[in-house]
C-alpha cells in the first residue's frame, strides 16, 4: 500500500503547532470555539432555567430571533462598509 491514507495512523509529517506561520491561526481558531462554546453555554444555562418546556421553546425562539435580527443588521452594516 502507499502511504497517505486520510485518516492513517501514523501520521506521516506531523504539524508543528509552534511554527510561527501556524501559531496565530491556532490561537485564533482556539479563541473562537471557546467564545462559541461560552455563548452556547449561557444560551443552555437559560434555557435550563425556564419552568416549562413550551417556555422553553419560547425563550429559543425569541434567541432565534435575536440572533437573526444582529446577523441582519450586522451584515447590512458590512454591505455598506465594502
């Protein structure tokens, strides 16, 4: 067989997560799943705290909307940036 199956364990050229051109990106990439993990977390914590199920999926709904409405008017504001 030839080496370079994805997914192959060993991995061939391990990456070297302390090279400077890497390094940035990683960081970058940790901080946003860690920010998206400590909103997801907030957004369940609430959710826990409703008394009903159907409070529930009315306090996600109103997130739902929420959240669209600042992609909405964050993206309108980018349009108008460019």
């Amino acid at each position: 067989m030839t080496a370079g199956a994805p997914g192959q364990w060993p991995v061939p050229e391990p990456v070297d997560l302390d090279a400077s051109d890497d390094s940035a990106l990683y960081v970058q990439r940790a901080a946003e799943r860690a920010r998206r993990e400590i909103v997801l977390t907030s957004i369940r914590a609430h959710l826990d705290e409703q008394p009903t199920p159907g409070a529930v999926h009315t306090v996600a709904r109103h997130w739902i909307s929420d959240i669209s409405t600042a992609a909405d008017e964050i993206a309108k504001a980018k349009r108008k940036a460019a």
